[in-house]
C-alpha cells in the first residue's frame, strides 16, 4: 500500500485546487520554472496518447527498451493500488522514501499557489526523471493531449497516438474529431508520429498536421500475422505478451515508434513484444480471490471502460468459445456505460453489477443494471457476485468497467503490481 505520508501529502494539495481536472500548462510551467526546468532535462522521450490502448502500447515499449540493455523510465497513469506505480525510475518503481521527497520539495516550491494533484504528481515525476540516470523515458499521456501536464516537453524523439473513442467528452468534446484534435497536440514539429488502425474522421484530422512527419498503418508501416514491415525493412514478430486482437495493433504502433527513435535493435523489439506485462489488461489472476472459484475455472480481469474498451473486449471474448465467460461489470461515474455493455452483452453467460466498498467514484448497481437494459443481476460487490455464480461445468469470469475497480480486485486477490 501506498505510505501514509504519500496520501496525507495528496489529501492536502487536494485543497489547493478544487478541480480534480482542469486542462492547462500555465500551472506546471510556472512550478516547474521554479524547480529548475526538470522537464527540459530528460533522457530521450516516447510520448504515448490515446483514448484506449496506450497503457499497453507503453508497456510494450518499456519492454523493448529494457530487452535491448536501457535504464527506462516510465510515467503512466492511473495508479490501481498505490501511487508509487505512476513512476518507475531506470526500471524499478519508486521508492516511498524518494515519492515523499520530491513531493516535498515540490510542495515547498509551489508555496501555496493554486496547482492540480496530477500536475504535483507530474513536476515531481520530472524532477525524478531529470535527476536519475536512464537511456530513455515513456511518457504516457494523463487526459486528453494538448494540454495535458506531461505536454510540457519539448522535443520528444517519438509520438505515439493509440485508438481514439469517445471518453471524457466534458473535457475533450463529444465527437471522434474533436478528441482526435486534443489527441494530436502532443504531436512536435519535425518530430515523428505514429498511429494505428483508426476510424476514417480521426484519420482526417491527423491528416492536417503538415509540419511533423505521419507514420500512418497500412500506408507507412504494416502488420500481418506478425510480419512487420516499414521503410526500415522487414521483422518477424511473436505474438504480442498481453493477450487480445487489439494488442496486435498496439504492439505494432510500438514496434514503428521504436524503430522511429532507434533506441534498441530489431532483437530487442521483438523481445519486447513477447515478454510485455501490463496489469488489469485481460490478466489472468490466480490469487485469492480465483481460489474461491471451482477447480479449472479462470478469473480474468480488464480495465476496459469505454466504448472502444467494450468493442476491445468483445473481440476478444469472441475468441473464448470452449467455455461460458460470466462477467462482472463496475463502473465509474460519467462513462457510458450503455455503450460499453452493448458489445458484451452478447458473450456474457450471465452478467453481474457490482461496486466495491472504496471503489472512487462507483456508478450505482442499480444504475449498472438499467444501461444493460435488465439484464444484469446485483452482485452487488465481487465477493457476492462471485459466490452466486452457478457452479456448472468449467467457466471464465471475467471482472472489468473501471480501473479503479481493478485496483480493488487486485488488492483483494492479494496480486501485486510491480
């Protein structure tokens, strides 16, 4: 769990600001000017955005890096069960004793001024980053892209835009081509972007970006059956380590960003994509809660959450057809829930609603259960949803809807994210 001291510091800066989200760079320039400009000393930067799949296409990097001998660093977020996630140092998470101390320094610094806890968790992300030593840093994108807090870099040696779907629309807009044209902000002149399969309107808007070179799929770099190719030449990939269709898409959009920035070699890159590990994407657990199930059942649990998360999934549990898969669903306030179910539906032996006790910003069971359109029965916690599942044969469960449920479900399977 995340020390005491940590979330004493971030209930307090919680005051600061009463926004949680307020997209804007002046805050963090002026913190970080303060701090020494940390952000403008970095080792070489892969900046990841994306609605869905940027988490995993970071993973996938990271992994490639460290395949090839490279100190990483790693910025991601949300955390699941504690704050020391969001930052890994040269490849190792950091420390409770270092998180206090940058966020003291940073805290003293900011001397009261009006600042968000993201923007905080940020300035001292970089000033970690600028002051330990690494070979290279993925920075994965909080919200949005334009004016998200890590989009204070500079010159970055690679872009990468994962698939856009609708999520956060009362910060980003409500269309594709709205989320696509904050998405692309974090896109620098003469610096390489990179995109995978997209609908036709998000493709239109990156399109327009002439001053940055676009490495688009299927016209400047191709993926089939795990033959890669690019203006860089031909590779032959192994199945990607994160399980699911869509994480061949994600692997390549990470397999052209690397070859882009020529960190590591050929070697490394496929290395990387096999041995990849990102929690609460389709991750199979195995602790204590799986052990509450019958002997040769499977527990599964995703983050997905949104529309393109829903399609995501539905793909995938297409593919699991020797077995019935009994879903569990919990949700975060403000998403579309209706959409996301809509695919699931249909693969789901039964469908459960749950909301765990601490589990931020939980839609209602009740509320769960009218954007299935009845179908779904009240766990109303996994615990409860769990027992009542009919013992049958063999079957998967899966758990997904909310990261933040994720960090729930890991907690109590007593799985731990390193």
């Amino acid at each position: 769990m995340t020390s005491a001291r940590i979330e004493a510091t971030v209930e307090r800066l919680h005051s600061l600001y009463p926004k949680l989200i307020d997209l804007s760079l002046g805050r963090l320039e002026r913190l970080l000017a303060a701090l020494g400009d940390p952000h403008l000393h970095l080792p070489p930067v892969l900046h990841v955005a994306g609605t869905n799949g940027k988490g995993s296409t970071s993973a996938f990097l990271r992994a490639m890096g460290e395949a090839g001998g490279l100190r990483v660093h790693v910025a991601t977020s949300p955390h699941l069960v504690r704050f020391n996630e969001r930052i890994r140092l040269a490849g190792t998470l950091v420390t409770d004793e270092a998180l206090n101390t940058a966020l003291d320094e940073v805290e003293a610094k900011n001397a009261g001024q009006p600042i968000t806890v993201f923007e905080v968790l940020m300035a001292a992300s970089f000033l970690l980053f600028a002051r330990v030593p690494a070979d290279m840093l993925v920075l994965e994108v909080g919200l949005g892209g334009t004016f998200d807090a890590t989009n204070v870099i500079r010159a970055p040696r690679a872009c990468a835009i994962t698939s856009i779907s609708l999520d956060h629309q009362a910060f980003l807009g409500d269309t594709l081509t709205a989320i696509a044209g904050e998405k692309a902000g974090i896109v620098k002149p003469g610096i390489p972007f990179i995109t995978g399969a997209q609908p036709d309107e998000v493709l239109a808007v990156f399109a327009k970006i002439t001053n940055a070179p676009w490495l688009k799929r299927d016209r400047d770099w191709f993926l089939d059956n795990g033959h890669y190719r690019d203006a860089h030449g031909s590779l032959t990939l192994p199945p990607p380590a994160l399980p699911g269709p869509h994480q061949h898409d994600n692997a390549g959009i990470a397999v052209a960003t690397m070859r882009a920035a020529g960190l590591v070699d050929n070697t490394a890159i496929a290395r990387g994509v096999a041995t990849a590990i990102w929690p609460a994407r389709l991750q199979h657990l195995h602790g204590k809660l799986a052990a509450t199930l019958p002997p040769g059942w499977e527990l599964w649990l995703d983050g997905g959450h949104n529309p393109g998360g829903g399609q995501a999934l539905a793909a995938h549990l297409a593919s699991w057809t020797d077995r019935p898969t009994h879903i569990l669903v919990g949700m975060k306030q403000a998403k579309d829930t209706a959409e996301f179910l809509r695919p699931i539906i249909p693969h789901a032996a039964s469908l459960w609603a749950v909301a765990e006790p601490g589990q931020h910003l939980a839609l209602p069971v009740e509320r769960i259960i009218e954007a299935s359109g009845g179908i779904a029965r009240p766990g109303p916690t996994i615990a409860e949803a769990l027992a009542q599942i009919p013992r049958t044969g063999t079957a998967r469960v899966l758990i997904c809807g909310s990261l933040y449920l994720a960090g729930e479900v890991l907690k109590a399977d007593g799985t731990e994210v390193k």
